[in-house]
C-alpha cells in the first residue's frame, strides 16, 4: 500500500448501497451537467490547474456530475483514463475514495501532485533549495539521455542531475529508483510528485521552440547546432521559479489533508486489464482516448524523457496507448460486438478512395476500437451493478466520412451490460478536426460535437 494513503478504506454499509441504487432510479438530475470542455470553464479551480492538459476535461464539469449521480462521501469513484487526475481530484475534495489509472507513468506522477497537502506547501521552496544544491556525481554526459532529443550533453546532464536529486532526496536515499513501473510508482509522494512536475515544467520552457504547430505534437532536434543550451544556475533558478508558481498556484486549490478520511489511489495501469475487483466500483467519470489522432506519447515525450524514457521503452509505451498513430503487428478485424455504427464506419473508411484507407487507417482504426471494446468491457466488470458510468468523448472524421464515437460506444456498451441513460451534446470549438489543415480539404462544415454519455451497469444474466 502505498505510504501517503490517507486512511484505512471507508467501509461501505448495506444502507449506503440501498442509498445509491435509490438515487440511481430517482434522483438522477442531468439538467447541471457543465461543459466539459476545459477552456470553456471560467472557475477559479481550473485556470489554477497545475499541469493544463490538451486532452484534459473541467473540474466544473467532474463536479456537476457528481452532483447529478448522487452518491453518498466514500463511495469509490474511478477514471481508467486518468490522465492529469482532474476525476481524482475532484472526486476526492468530494469526500469520495477515488482510484484513477493511466498507462502514461509522467501523467501518475501529474495526478499525484495535486494531492500535496495545504501543510506542506510553505516547505516547498526550501526543499526545492536543498534538491538544486544537492551534489549528484555523474561520471560523463551521457549522449543516449532521451533529454537529448533537445538539450545538449552537458545541459541533458544538469537536468538529469536535478532529477536524480529529487529521486535520491525524496523517494529512494540509497539508491536510484526508475519510475518506470507500478511498484516504484506507488513509492511516490505527492510532495515527490511535485518536484517532478516543476521539472517537467523547466523541461517544457527550454523546449518550447520544439512544439508544432499541432500542440499535441513536438519535434525533436536534428543536429546538435539546434539543440538547447543553458548554464546549471539558469536551470537552477527556473526550477526554483517554477516551485515557487506551482506553490502559490497550488495554495488556492490544495486539500487539507488532516479533515480527510477518504481515500485515493492511482495506479499504472492498461485499461484493458484493470488491476480491480469484478463489481468493486460505484461510478466511473472518464473520458477515453479520443479517436482524432493526438498521440498521447508525444504529447508529454518531453515529461516521459525527464523520466529518463526515451529510445525503446518510449517506443513500447506509445504502441501500447489506446489512440496511437502507431500500427502494431497483431491485426485485428472488424467485430459484431462492435455494433452496426463501427462496421458502417469501418466499411466506408476502408472503401475510401485516398491513399493507405484500406491499409495503414484502415489497421489503425481496428486497433483502436479493438482497444476501446476491451477497455470498455473491463470498465463494466469493475463496476457493481446500478453504478453510473460517465463518458465525455468527441466525435471525429475520417476524411468526409463522420466517425460518432458517442454512437459506436453506445452499441458498444449495450453488448457488455452498460446501457445508455442519457445523452448531452456540446459544440466543442476546439479540436483535433480543427487543427489539421489538411483535413480541411474533404470537408468544409464539419461539425465537432462533444457528447456526454451516462450508462448504468444492468445485472449480467
Ligand atoms: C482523454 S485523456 C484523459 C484526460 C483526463 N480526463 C484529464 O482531465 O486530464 C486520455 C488518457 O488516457 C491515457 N491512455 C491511453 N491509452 C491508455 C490505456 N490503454 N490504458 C490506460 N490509459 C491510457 C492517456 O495517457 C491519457 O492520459
């Protein structure tokens, strides 16, 4: 269990249960659902969010629906696709247990970060004096460090020694620990956590010259004439500057801690196989990956190589990422479970007359359904019966043709006992369908909707 769990696990009584199903059948009051979409909101906790995420929804919108489930304080509230934590931390100032997982280890250490205590943020900056002063011995620059994808050797080697620093102060003394897997994540201390993200926030500074035009995407340096250089006290300096905004942003916003008695809990983990007990959750709110092309790799590669992922183990990550533009070599094909409006899909893209529809999209597209039917179907296995599952997704195009994942999930869910309870469509002005220009020429009026789907989990027969 990992050390900063805040409490033994809240047990849940018969009568809570009769509480939640009650509520389930009458209290359920969509008419409060907020825009998820995260630019949209104005409330303060938001435009103080610590790591503004592209893929990321609102906490104005986590709250609303957690006003409109009705469940009672320690009911176990899960995201699968956890990303930034904005389910887990909202949940949690909810008084709910939450679990939140994400295959993306960068993003684990950005959801934990949010759970620093309002007790610990006046230490903050001198702990952030203490990491920079550190002296951490490394023998030669090493030319292999995923960081010089950008910065050179010896800038690579002072970021590297500040992140071995924060590594040996705060989680592991005696020896270096690779926050590569489950177990060495669960060592990770908010307070840890933290300092990770103020690097990864001195990592995204010196490289922003590097981001496309796409946001999600970054490229990588070509020669070492165009790679990054700065001085250890420039580096030093930023750090400590970014502590010091994240501390004060992190002031309005963190929790108090010793009123708490809930409990949270985020996991490295492949939504397709949750490490969960079958019925052991009461709600999901969640937004999977969305089907418009943003690899979630390169959009926090910089994070990944801050953590010293980089070369293979970057590749593995990115093919295993639900959504990835990546194709692997197990190939699916189209399934009836999927339902009539994937097969539709799936048939019309794979007839489309534009180079690679019946090969590399085609693949890629299977992959990806492939992955949000396993998914979704863990989803259902988790959840105890009558529990809500709440899905924000945004619908897409294949060149002309109209992908409406809302749709697609909906039949997907019927066939794994989720079914629909209600619907709400936003405009969503921002999207993946906005920014490739490229699209622009099959289509001129596409319209990009962002659905809300609520489905309960019904008895399995
Ligand atoms: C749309 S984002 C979620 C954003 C989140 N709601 C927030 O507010 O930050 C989807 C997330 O799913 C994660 N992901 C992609 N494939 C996954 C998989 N197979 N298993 C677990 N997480 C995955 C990505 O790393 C990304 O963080």
């Amino acid at each position: 269990m990992a050390r900063w769990r805040l409490r033994s696990k809240v047990e849940f009584r018969s009568e809570s249960l009769t509480t939640l199903l009650r509520c389930e059948k009458t209290l359920l009051d969509y008419s409060q659902i907020a825009n998820p979409k995260r630019h949209l909101d104005l409330s303060q906790s938001d435009s103080r969010k610590l790591f503004p995420y592209y893929a990321g929804f609102s906490s104005a919108f986590v709250e609303s629906t957690l006003d409109s489930i009705c469940l009672p304080a320690g009911a176990k509230i899960f995201d699968p696709w956890n990303g930034s934590g904005t389910t887990t931390t909202a949940a949690f100032k909810r008084g709910f247990d939450v679990v939140g997982s994400d295959l993306n280890p960068a993003m684990i250490l950005v959801a934990k970060a949010a759970f620093v205590s309002k007790l610990d943020i006046e230490s903050l900056v001198p702990i952030a004096h203490s990491i920079a002063k550190k002296n951490i011995t490394l023998s030669i620059a090493n030319p292999t460090d995923p960081l010089c994808n950008w910065l050179e050797k010896n800038t690579a080697q002072i970021i590297r020694k500040l992140e071995i620093s924060i590594n040996r102060i705060l989680i592991s003394p005696s020896s270096y620990l690779q926050l590569h897997s489950t177990e060495a994540l669960q060592k990770v201390t908010p307070l840890a956590a933290f300092f990770y993200l103020a690097l990864f926030k001195v990592m995204r500074q010196l490289t922003q010259t590097f981001v496309a035009s796409n946001p999600t995407w970054i490229k990588t340096s070509k020669s070492n004439e165009t790679k990054i250089a700065a001085t250890k006290k420039f580096i030093n300096e930023l750090f400590i500057k970014e502590v010091e905004l994240l501390s004060f942003q992190h002031m309005q916003v963190a929790l108090q801690h010793e009123k708490r008695t809930n409990n949270v809990e985020l996991l490295l983990s492949n939504a397709e196989n949750l490490p969960l007990e079958c019925g052991s959750v009461d709600a999901i709110i969640t937004s999977p990956p969305y089907c418009t092309r943003i690899d979630y790799a390169i959009a926090t590669y910089v994070e990944l190589a801050t953590l010293g992922i980089g070369g293979e183990s970057f590749s593995n990550l990115r093919r295993s990422l639900t959504g990835s533009s990546t194709v692997s070599s197990v190939h699916s094909e189209i399934k009836e479970q999927w339902g009539e409006e994937c097969g539709t899909f799936l048939n019309a893209l794979q007839k489309h007359p534009s180079k690679a529809s019946s090969t590399y999209y085609l693949k890629n597209h299977l992959q990806y359904f492939e992955s949000l039917y396993k998914s979704l179907s863990e989803a259902s296995r988790v959840m105890r019966t009558g529990a809500p599952c709440v899905l924000v997704v945004q619908n897409s195009y294949y060149k002309e043709i109209r992908n409406d994942i809302a749709k697609i999930i909906i039949e997907m869910a019927n066939s794994i006992s989720l079914k629909l309870t209600h619907q709400a469509d936003f405009s969503a002005s921002r999207s993946m369908v906005d920014l490739n220009k490229n699209s622009k020429k099959y289509i001129s009026n596409r319209s990009t909707i962002e659905s809300v789907i609520f489905l309960a989990k019904e008895p399995s027969i």
